[in-house]
C-alpha cells in the first residue's frame, strides 16, 4: 500500500524575481523528496510562466488539494506575504514556515542564505510550533452585525478621506474611555506591536505575552496614550455619526471594509490563533536587536547570576 503524499503548500511573492526563483528551488527541493508542494493557482501559473517543466507536477489549492491535507506552509517572502500565508490556511493545523526575503522580516524564521536547511529541517519534521493570538473583529450598526473578519496584526479604523478628521470613541470593555478626533486607531496583538502599532507610537510587546493594545493615530486629545489590556478584555471603536463621512476598516493590510458613521468595530481575542514553525530557540531580544539593528556596544553581559 502506498503511502499519502505529504503536501506542502508553497507560497511566493511571486512579483519578484528572487521570490520566484526560491520558490522554483523549494518545489524542486520537495519533489526530489517525494513531496506534493500546492500553490494557489495565481501563484502557480506565475510559476510555471518561470519553469513550465513543473507543469502538472504542482497541486492547486482547494481544487486539487484542501487546506485540511496540508502538513506545512513554506513562505517565501516578508511579513506582508506571510500574512497572505494566514490568510490561505486560516483555520486549519498547518504551520507556517517563514523565509525571509524581504527587508525587516518580524515573522519570518530564516533567511535566504538558510533556504535549503530550512526546506529539509520542514521534511524531517524538524520544527517547534509556536502559536501567536490573532484578533476576532466584528462591525455592528445598530444592533446588526454588518462584517466580521479577524487579523494576525492587526485591526485598524481609519479615515477615508484626507481632509476630513474622524470622530470616534474608544471603548474597553463595554465602558466608554475617551472620545477624539484622530486619523484612525490600532488595535494590535502583540505580534503586530513591531508592525503599524509601532510606527504609531505603540509599544514593543514580546509575543510570549496575551494582550490587547489600542494606539491612537495622530489624535487630538490630551488622553490619548496607547493602551494595552488583558487577552480577555474587549476593545471597540466606534465612529461617531458627526465624522460627516465613511471610515474604513483594515484587517493586517489585506481586508477593508467600508465603515458608514455611527459603526462600532468590537475586537476581541480569537479563539483561533495562527500557527508558526519555528527552527531556531532565541530570546525576543535577540530578534529585536538584530531586525532593527540595534546598537548593544560596550554591554558585557550579566556578572555572575542574576
């Protein structure tokens, strides 16, 4: 009796020539292991425009091959293509596997020079898997639920138009905090602390830590300080109907939704969190230090036991 192929879905950048060319050499890589690599069919066509010798030798996603038979997601890419990543395998138990070919690279695991040892640590089943909270966003007008979404990094309420400001009030917990005018609100899980939260003002939360933070974008208010709160909080924003105009709503980047006034968008932990293999142990630090190439000169580390 033969074994069932072990299907690995490979996702690419596929605009990019290096992202192109890495995904050739992991599809390779997996067939030569007796391996299915799956792509979406976008992304396989572009592929195969590249090296058509592949051609039917690469599964389809959701045609050929459901999320549910998948082991891993290899991702070749930064961030934004590792969220597309989460976005393809929401809701089942494979991991996703990060190699870094963008710039900073926050969720990504290894990086280019580590692509053929990361390829076969993935077939050794070689990896930890480290779950990171992702948020559940739900849009309520009045007493209906109009749109409901959930994020890796983050929700933001923004405004649509450049001229006009938008009035809203932040909630926590079913209370009102405070009500300003601004050009939107973060709301972030820890991961996405290093993301949008952070060019915002918010502050580095380490991932090993359940949070919820709320950073203010450009607000006109005395308080409008970042907040962060428990896992098992509620945060909301709701768009006060005198903004004169539509917000928007972004999940990480990729899902907007239009937002009429008088929407409140309530955020809250998901139940579902999004699955990363990691190879390597290292301490948060470490990764901050070297992604932002911090400086550390003259530290001598800890004299004796701390």
């Amino acid at each position: 009796m033969s074994k069932a192929p072990r299907h690995f879905l490979v996702v690419a950048h596929t605009g990019r020539r290096d992202s192109l060319e890495a995904a050739v050499t992991v599809c390779e890589q997996l067939l030569a292991a007796g391996a299915a690599p799956v792509m979406a069919r976008e992304e396989r066509a572009d592929l195969l425009a590249s090296c058509p010798e592949l051609t039917d030798r690469l599964a389809i996603l959701h045609e050929s091959v459901e999320t549910t038979e998948l082991e891993l997601a290899i991702v070749l890419g930064g961030d934004g293509t590792i969220l597309r990543a989460a976005e393809l395998v929401r809701g089942c138990s494979a991991p996703l596997l990060g190699i870094n070919l963008g710039h900073v690279g926050f969720l990504a695991e290894s990086e280019r020079d580590d692509l053929g040892e990361a390829v076969r640590r993935a077939l050794s089943r070689d990896y930890l898997v480290e779950e990171r909270m992702a948020l559940a966003v739900r849009v309520k007008l009045g007493d209906d639920v109009i749109y409901e979404t959930w994020a890796l990094n983050e929700a933001t309420v923004e405004k649509s138009s450049r001229e006009r400001m938008l009035e809203v009030v932040i909630e926590v917990d079913g209370r009102p905090l405070s009500s300003f005018g601004c050009d939107g609100v973060v709301m972030s899980t820890p991961t996405g602390s290093t993301a949008y939260a952070f060019s915002a003002g918010g502050p580095i939360v380490w991932p090993t830590l359940d949070a919820l933070l709320l950073v203010p974008l450009s607000a006109h208010a005395l308080f409008a300080r970042p907040l962060v709160v428990g896992p098992d909080s509620s945060l909301a924003v709701e768009v006060l109907a005198r903004t004169g105009g539509a917000a928007v709503l972004c999940a990480d980047g990729r899902r907007v939704q239009d937002l009429p006034p008088g929407s409140r968008v309530i955020v809250r932990r998901s139940p579902v969190p999004v699955r990363l293999a990691r190879l390597h142990v290292a301490p948060f630090t470490d990764r901050l230090v070297n992604k932002f190439n911090l400086p550390v000169t003259g530290w001598r580390g800890p004299v004796g036991r701390e």
